[in-house]
C-alpha cells in the first residue's frame, strides 16, 4: 500500500509505504501462522525541523491457535518489531530507534 496523508492546513504532510506477507497452516485443530510486516513514513510539510514524522520499521508475528470446539479456541503469540521514528525524540528524550518484543496467551470465545 502507497499514499500521503494530510492534517491541517499545512501541518502535517507525509507519504506512507506499507506491505506484509501472511503465511498460514491449518491441520484438524492446529493453525500455524506467521506474518512479516514493513512500513516506512516520509514526512513532506515544512514543520519538519519541530515535528519530523519520518519513519520506517519491520515487524514479524508467529502465532499457534488450537480450536476446541465450535466456539473455544487456546492460542499463543509472539510478535518482534524494530522501528525508527523521527519525532519520538520530542518527548523526554525517547529513543528514536526501539525494538520491541511481546509474547501473548489467548483464549477466545466465539459466539
């Protein structure tokens, strides 16, 4: 996916470019998926100096579902994404460059 976007008269303007590829694999009761993500932002407005909305990151998600029944599933996930914005800086001192890790259990119920 490509695009700009705008807020405001002349506040905010930036270009994004996103993409991801999502493999998955189902057998009986078991499901297998995993998910590599990237995005990039390009900030084109001329408040670049006090607000840089540049960008860019990679992402990658490895997810397991067990399907009890009809309307019970168990699962885990695990999701690493490696960012860099611009603008974090701007509060507090926040790194501009971060790597973040998450692991998830979930137990779902549909209805």
């Amino acid at each position: 996916m490509n695009g700009d976007t705008a807020m405001g008269p002349g506040a905010v303007n930036v270009d994004f470019s996103a993409w991801y590829l999502m493999l998955s694999y189902k057998t009986g009761a078991h499901r297998l998926s995993a998910r590599i993500d990237d995005f990039k932002t390009i900030d084109r407005d001329a408040s670049q100096v006090i607000d840089n909305n540049d960008g860019n990151g990679s992402a990658f998600a490895a997810t397991y579902r067990y399907t009890i029944d009809k309307n019970w599933q168990l699962g885990a996930e695990y999701s690493y994404t490696d960012s860099f914005q611009a603008n974090r800086a701007q509060f507090a001192g926040l790194a501009t460059e971060l790597d973040q890790s998450q692991v998830m259990g979930v137990m779902q119920y549909r209805f």
